[in-house]
C-alpha cells in the first residue's frame, strides 16, 4: 500500500517553520528535493526547541567547564559533576511552558517524566526533583485551572514515579497569565563507571526501541513550543503527549538493570521529535567521536499504538517513556529478557552504520537519508545571531509615603500574605517529599532541599531561584541575581556551590528588546558563574513566552531559571533556616545600601517595581558563600536563612515559623539607621542582596565575628531568640510588634484563600 | 545464628520497596530480601512486609491489581496460617483488596495528594506490631497518599472496636484526636487496623520514613522492633 505524500515545496516548508534559507540549505545538503518525512525531519531538527538556533552563539559565552564537570554543556543529555566516593551527580532542568498552557495537568506531568529520563539514560537513578513556576495572577480563574493541574500533574507524576519532589518555587505576575512556565528540574545519583553515553557507536551494533509504543501524540510538539502561543493554540492539545508515570517507573528500573548488564553501548532518551532527535543526535555523536557512524532504522520494526501511521508521523511521534538504546553487537537479547521481566517492550529496529547517514526505511522504501550532521546543533543546524536592542520598562519611580504616614504593622501583614511571599504549603503537600528516604529536613526547614546520599556522610544540596522581576528591570543584575540567590541559599544550608542548569524563559527572539533582555542576562549569570566557579552543566531555551490573552500582545517577564547543586561534605555540618534555640544571638551578615527598588513591598504599597533591580556585588557574595560554608564546618550556626523577597521583616518571620511544630520568636533592635523619612521601610523590606540572618550561641559570638571579619563580610548581632512574639524596632524605638499566631495565619492561609480553591472542586 | 529473613514483596510500581528494605537492614539479625510479584516463592521470610508506593500504577483503584500478583496468593495463605504481615500505605491498600483486612480506603477527604508529617498515637500496645510502644504516646510519622481516607461501615467499626482491632489513630502533638488532626477524613481517626488473629497490620503513615533521627523522627523503628522481636 503505497500512501500518497504532500509534494514538498518551499510553501509546504514554510508552513513547517522553516524559512526560504533554510529550505534552500536543505536542498543542498541532500542535492535534491526532501522527501515529506525528510522535510518533517529537518523542520523539527531545526527548529528552535531542538536546534537552539537563536540562542547557541549566547549560550556558548558560559562557563561552560573546569570545576567538577565530568561532561560539558550540551556534550550529552544532562551534566555531569564529580562529587567523590566514585560518584556523580548528573541534573538539569528543561521548561514545559506551552503545554501546560494548553492542557495543564498532561504538560507539567510529562515535563517531569521528560526531565527525569534525560537523567537516567545516562545511568543514573534521580534521587530529587524540583521545580519553577509562574502563574497569572490568582484572581483570574483560568489562572486557578492552570495553578490546579499543573501541581496535580507534577505531584501526580512524581508521586507514582518515586522521586521526591523536594523543592521549587511559585511566584504570580499578571505577564504570565496567557503563558505560565513550567520548569521542572531531575537530578540523579551514578556511580563513575556506570555511567552511559548518548552516543551511537560500533558498525552492526542493534538499535533497540524501548518502552511505549508509538502513536500518534504530540506530533510536532517541538515546532509547536517554538512558537508564539495564541487562542489557536488550544487548537494544538494534541500536540500535547499524555504521561504514564507507571510506564517510566518501569523504563526507569528496566533500564538501570540492563546497564548493569553492560552491554548496553549508547542510550538516549526520546523526547521532543522522538525518533529523529535520537537517531540523528546519537549518529552525530558517534560520528564526531569516531570518524564515521550513521543509523539505519526500519520503521516497519517500531511498535505502533495505532494502524496505517505513515513514516512522517511515526518519525515525529513525542509518544512519552520510549528510548533508543544501542547494544553490543550479539547481546540485544539479554537486554531484551531484561526489559521482558519489567513487562516493557524492547524491540530492535535498526543498526549503527557507517556511513554517516540517518537513514529511514519503511514499507520496503528508504523515507529518508540525510547526513546525521547536517541535523544537529553543532553540524548543519543554522545559527543565528539576532539584533539585540535595549528598551528600558517605563515603569515609574515610586511616590514614596513617609513612615510616619503607614501603618506599618498592618503593611508588614500584608506582604506576609502576598502569594508570592506566603506559605507555599498548599502547593508542597501535594508532593511526595520524601519518598527514597533521603530527604534530610521537611521541606522548609532549609533555604536549599537537602538529601543525604546513603553509603557515605555527603549530602546534596539543591535550589531553584529566579527573580523575573529584577531581570525585567535591569537583565545584567537580575542574571546575576539568580545564580547568587541560589548560590545563597546553598550557602547558608552549610554546602557549597558545585554547579548549575538553566532554563532560560523569554519572550520572541526575533524582538530585539527580546534579545537584549536574553543576551545581557546570560552575561550577568556567566559573571556569577565564573565568580562562583560554578559551571553551567546544561539547560534548556524557552523563547516565544508571550501571549495574546487579556488583549495586546505581552511578552513575559525574562525568566533565565537556575538550578544549582551544591555538596555537603558532612551532613553533621547541615544548618537548618529557622530559629532553633530560645536566647540565641541573631545576627546579620552583609551591610549593603537599603532602597526599595524591585522590591515585592514597592510593589504592593505604590504599585511600581521601580526603575531598577537590586544591586548586587558578586565579590561580597562570594566571600559569604565562603564565611558560611565555613562556619557550618566549624558547627557555629545555629540557623541561616538569606534575606530576599520581602525584606528582613519576611526573612525574621520565616525563621520564626516555618517549622510549624517548633515555633519561636524574636527581639530585633536595629541600629544606626539613619534619619530619613523611609527608614522604617527601608530597614524592613528592603530586598538588597548580599544579607543573611543567622543565629548562634552567644558564646560564639566573637569567633564567629572573627571569621566574618577575615573573610571580608559585614556581621553585626540584631537581636535575640525568644520563645514567642516578634518585635522589631528602629534605633530603640518605633517598635513593631507581633504575636507569632498573628504571623502564621497571614503567612500559611494566604495562599489557599487566595486560589479560592474550593470553587475548583 | 542465622539471620531472620523478612520479605519485602516488590509489585511493578512499588517505590518505598528499597526504602523499607534499607529500613529493615539498619537492625541487626535480619535479613531483607525482595521478593518478586511474579513468584511463588516466599523466600523462607519470616514475615512480610507489603511497602508504599503504586502497585501497577494504581490507575484503577490503590491496590486492587496487586491482588491478583502470584505472590500475593502466597502471602494470603502464608498469612492464615499466622505469619506475620505488615502492609504499609499501598501496602495496606493491597491488604484491604486481598480481604485481609477489612474495610476500604477512598480518596482523601480534600480530594488531593497529601504529604505530610503526622502524629499519630497507638491505642492497642498488645500487638506483636506495636509492643514496644506506650498506650497513647505521640508519635510522629509521615503520611503520603491520596486514598487514605479509611472506611467501613458502622458494624464493622463497631466489631473493629470490640475486638480492639484499630491500633493507630491520627492525633495532635499532645494526642488529642479532633477532626483537625484527621488529615484525610478517615473514620474515626483511624490510621492502622489488625486483622481479628493479629498477625495482619496495616496503616497509612510510613514507619520506614520515620526510623532514623536524620529524617526528622525514628518513631516507626519501634514498630519494626516490635515486629522482629517476635519472630
């Protein structure tokens, strides 16, 4: 039965998303006119979620090795970092924006599943799972919906799947209600020689399909998130794939003990464009490492969930939990029996060649034959650098109230309950945190999710941050924000900072305010991360966050994600963020310059982010990191929680009652405060970077001094622990006061009451 | 001498079968071994352990698959015959199924996934689970589910009741049982019953996410103790 094929011409390219030159160079590279499947084939291979083609020039300017990588950005599905003990820590983190616009609770839940495969196809098993969302605002009722299935879709994946989901983080801003991101970050555990490259080697080796079958889901997924979303894109659901967390807890545990029988010689997982992006990535690997290489694949061979697909569909087919495995030559059954024993499908459908070629054969015709390189990001793929224009936001300075005029304390309530300040329990609890039995404290209890790895004293230290807001208002600062808040939080829970992903959510490149906004903060995360000497192991590019709903066109706030590992060489070293022990000393680190600028209170009191983000001094910030990595080995903290959205008032709360069955209080007094009319504000709210509030005993309190001094770091002691209440004043007086009753209920209803979740039900 | 061996059946879609097996191998003088879904075989276990997680994904209804599992026919009758069962979260889901329990477990009360610490309080101190706990102590253990909300009717709560057959209830810090501290809307309170010959427990929190400090609590230790003590 032959199928008759739409003849293939630069109309029929162009609505493939591809342009007059890059059909043009595919007539050249293959010396004739693609066939359909070929043209499908190319179109997502190059398009921008595969083939980075707007971003790689910018990327390439990271730090991109030294530290304790064992594989540079891009060289295989995720990064790799050496963490002693014959260890590895492999993570990254990959958005799944669009299709949780369309269909919530399917994109966040096979975002996570794509996440983690990307992580044990390399051999290791993820041990912690975290994510990065952003929403509208919670008042819209679509936002709600999305809110709702995206957290059921990441707990309900997870959850089956049997990683914990240990972090993340949540943040509402009107410039996402059309367009949420979904970000979700896997990381994994391998020890050295386990580990498995995605790479396709050995003439005659057999190529093995394994996991689901193939249908028709999420055909063109890739193109689809390399566009701009519109009310047509709802149209697109069935770009969106469907998860089966049961499927993938079986490939997962398939797949770890078909490595253990070593004769697995490349694996990749299938993600976005399935089959292609595997058989031409792996091809091109194995051909740039040996010379030669090629895949030829007989689709006749490849499990389909339904009849009468043609090669195109079943080429471009996302169908979830399958992967490609290459074996040595004469042991695909052993792997084979391991998979049956899983109850998974595991079929051989191909082999390495040697020609260079990915080749495609289907109903005794060759589909497709196209030089394996001329696909891949670093081969044929094109690479544009776009025109890059700043365009400042015109959002005004704030008309500032003097203290004098605010009530103060009700105000302070207020950001407490802001969603983007307040508890995210509802959210958490839907999680499994702690399934494997390693995450060391509830979630929480630490400014970094910490999980300890068995067999040794070690423990990981993970975090995502981003504050969009300050990259909008300034993209340099607010790069560099990012990776230093996370470097931060890792910092303070007694680890140091090894290494980061990202995940870097724009708006079309093809903007040059867009790509302004994209290439300045790639430059001011890679100066935090050569500051840090934390490399850039990976990630993944989102652009086209921008939305047609609610009216005109908005792009989203620029939101280049971080996550970052750090290790705890002792987990005896771990430091908790909340107070501990009624009569400690509190004290501050870091004394920068107070303003209000970018701040969650400016916000909300005068309804401007301001004109800039914070400032932000990456010296400091690393003599910090290193002043408490070494005090938590000397065992002097007590507790350090960094000073960020909302201020020292936010920051002083948190500490108080975060651990919700061990609460306390404190007595603040802050001094030399100066005499302008704002002080009050400033002291409290301000989101200045570079600050940590930390307890200890007062015993320690000298040589704790001492270490902060030769380590170059502002230290003064602000106040005591007490057993209950909250007070903070200004120079001896101006004293606000708290019951810290009156602070958990601002803090953990907010976010429920705000989501009106009962209305959903 | 010899180890005592314990098994921990593993169903496709178990995922607290190595935490529960680590959980096990931290006491001296047993022996964990996993044993298959697909098998006959009970491995000379002298007790069962049926851990956490989604039995073949539990698509259907928690538990109701694993029933069916070829082990599964072994350890009902290993079980009627007195050996010592312990089924936690799915775990008790799958006993419940298998009818070795009585009652059933639905969606939690709010309808979500719920993950959590816990405190719950034992209320029968003379089971071969529970032995070495004090009538009425607190203790802390994490819950993670979403059909934990545990249900009979009147009489067989009642029967429960008579027969001293409901060992945990759902608490507050100082062991007061209210609706509040009833974290999925189980009947009353309860968070772990016995079968009527009292070799057959199951419950919803995780013991084996509560047996050491590191963790945040080692409360579930005991009740392993309890258990390898008599065996």
């Amino acid at each position: 039965m032959k199928q008759t094929e739409p003849e293939v011409t630069l109309a029929l390219a162009k609505e493939h998303g591809l342009n007059e030159d890059e059909y043009g160079k595919i007539l050249d590279i293959l010396g004739r006119t693609p066939t359909f499947t070929e043209l499908g084939i190319f179109s997502v291979m190059w398009s921008e979620h595969c083939s980075y083609k707007n971003s790689i020039a910018v990327l390439k300017t990271l730090p991109r090795d030294g530290g304790a990588l064992l594989t540079g950005a891009g060289e295989e599905n995720a990064g790799l970092v050496d963490i002693g003990d014959n260890l590895a820590v492999a993570f990254k983190i990959e958005s799944h924006n669009h299709p949780s616009a369309v269909e919530p609770y399917q994109g966040a839940a096979t975002g996570v599943g794509g996440i983690h495969r990307d992580i044990f196809t390399m051999g290791a098993r993820p041990v912690a799972s975290l994510n990065s969302l952003r929403f509208g605002s919670p008042k819209d009722p679509r936002v709600r919906y999305l809110v709702d299935g995206v957290v059921r879709g990441i707990g309900d994946y997870g959850n089956s799947f049997g990683v914990p989901t240990v972090g993340g983080e949540i943040y509402f801003e009107d410039c996402y209600t059309g367009n949420p991101l979904v970000n979700a970050m896997s990381v994994g555990l391998v020890e050295h020689h386990k580990t498995v490259s995605a790479t396709a080697e050995g003439e005659g080796n057999p190529v093995l399909i394994v996991g689901s079958s193939t249908g028709r889901d999420g055909i063109h997924g890739a193109t689809f998130a390399s566009e701009d979303l519109s009310e047509a894109s709802e149209d697109k659901r069935p770009s969106v794939q469907v998860g089966d967390p049961f499927a993938e807890k079986l490939l997962l545990e398939a797949t770890l003990e078909a490595i253990e029988t070593g004769f697995v010689a490349g694996l990749q997982d299938m993600g976005a464009a399935g089959i292609t992006s595997s058989t031409s990535e792996m091809s091109a690997r194995g051909i740039e490492k040996n010379g030669t290489g090629g895949i030829m694949i007989d689709l006749d061979l490849v499990p389909a969930r339904e009849e009468g697909m043609s090669a195109y569909e079943i080429m471009l087919s996302e169908s979830q939990e399958r992967m490609l495995i290459v074996a040595k030559k004469g042991h695909e059954e052993d792997i084979i029996a391991v998979y049956r024993k899983w109850d998974v499908q595991a079929v051989t459908v191909g082999r390495v060649t040697s020609d260079n070629n990915v080749k495609i054969q289907y109903r005794g015709e060759l589909v497709a034959d196209i030089p394996a390189e001329s696909l891949v990001l670093g081969g044929g793929a094109p690479v544009y650098i776009r025109e890059a224009v700043e365009s400042k936001p015109d959002t005004p300075a704030a008309e500032m109230t003097p203290d004098s005029g605010l009530n103060l304390k009700d105000r302070a309530i207020a950001l407490l309950s802001r969603p983007n300040i307040a508890s995210k329990r509802w959210v958490y609890r839907q999680y499994d945190s702690m399934v494997q039995t390693n995450t060391v404290t509830p979630v929480g209890h630490t400014d970094a999710a910490v999980i300890r790895i068995k067999g040794t004293k070690k423990a990981l230290a993970m975090k995502t941050d981003c504050n969009s807001r300050y990259v909008y208002l300034n993209p340099l600062a607010g790069g560099k924000i990012a990776v230093a808040e996370c470097a931060r939080n890792i910092a303070c829970s007694g680890a140091r900072p090894l290494a980061i992903t990202n995940c870097l959510n724009f708006g079309n490149p093809y903007k040059p305010e867009v790509y302004f906004q994209f290439k300045t903060s790639v430059q001011g995360m890679g100066e935090a991360c050569r500051a840090f000497n934390t490399p850039v192991t990976g990630g993944n590019v989102s652009f086209y966050n921008e939305s047609t709903h609610g009216g005109g066109r908005a792009a989203i706030y620029p939101t280049p994600t971080i996550g970052m590992i750090g290790l705890l060489e002792d987990i005896d070293n771990l430091v908790g963020s909340t107070f501990t022990t009624s009569g400690d000393a509190i004290i501050l680190f870091g004394d920068p310059d107070l303003n209000l600028e970018g701040s969650e209170y400016q916000v909300i009191q005068y309804g401007t982010p301001g004109t800039d983000a914070p400032d932000i001094n990456l010296d400091h910030e690393k003599n910090l990191q290193d002043l408490l990595v070494a005090l938590a080995g000397k065992k002097l903290l007590h507790s350090a929680h960094d000073v960020s959205d909302g201020g020292l008032f936010v920051a002083l709360a948190e500490k108080a009652i975060m651990n919700e069955t061990a609460r306390l209080g404190f007595d603040v007094d802050l001094e030399d405060c100066g005499a302008g009319p704002y002080r009050m504000q400033q002291q409290l709210f301000s989101e200045a970077q570079g600050r940590v509030v930390a307890t200890i005993a007062p015993a320690s309190a000298k040589a704790v001094i001492a270490e902060a001094v030769a380590c170059n770091v502002p230290v003064r002691v602000i106040g005591k622990v007490v057993p209950q209440g909250a007070a903070i004043a200004v120079d001896g007086h101006d004293t606000l006061r708290f019951s810290t009753a009156e602070l958990s209920r601002a803090y953990y209803d907010a976010l429920e009451n705000e989501l009106h979740l009962n209305e959903l039900l | 001498m010899a180890d005592i061996t314990v098994g921990v059946v593993v169903f496709p879609g178990s995922n607290c079968d190595h935490d529960t097996m680590h959980a096990v191998a931290s006491f001296d003088g047993v022996k964990p071994v996993m044993l298959w879904h697909g098998s006959h075989d009970l491995q000379g276990a002298k007790a069962i352990l049926l851990p956490g997680g989604f039995s073949y994904g539990d698509y259907l209804r928690a538990g109701s698959i694993a029933r069916f599992s070829p082990i599964m026919k072994e350890v009902v009758e290993a079980a009627g015959r007195g050996m010592p069962v312990l089924g936690i979260c799915n775990g008790f889901q799958v006993l419940l199924e298998s009818g070795l329990l009585e009652g059933a477990l639905s969606k939690n009360r709010d309808k979500k996934f719920l993950c959590c610490d816990t405190f719950i309080k034992p209320v029968n101190c003379s089971t071969m689970f529970t032995s070495l706990y004090q009538q009425d102590e607190v203790l802390s253990i994490p819950i993670a589910h979403g059909e934990g909300n545990y249900f009979a009717p009147p009489e067989t709560v009642a029967s429960l009741l008579e027969h001293d057959q409901i060992v945990f209830r759902y608490c507050d810090a100082n062991g007061k049982v209210t609706d509040e501290t009833n974290p999925n809307g189980s009947v009353n309170n309860i968070a772990g019953i016995v079968n009527r010959a009292g070799n057959v427990l199951g419950l919803m929190p995780h013991p084996e996410r509560a047996s050491e400090k590191l963790l945040g609590s080692d409360d579930g230790r005991r009740m392993f103790e309890s258990l390898f003590r008599q065996l």
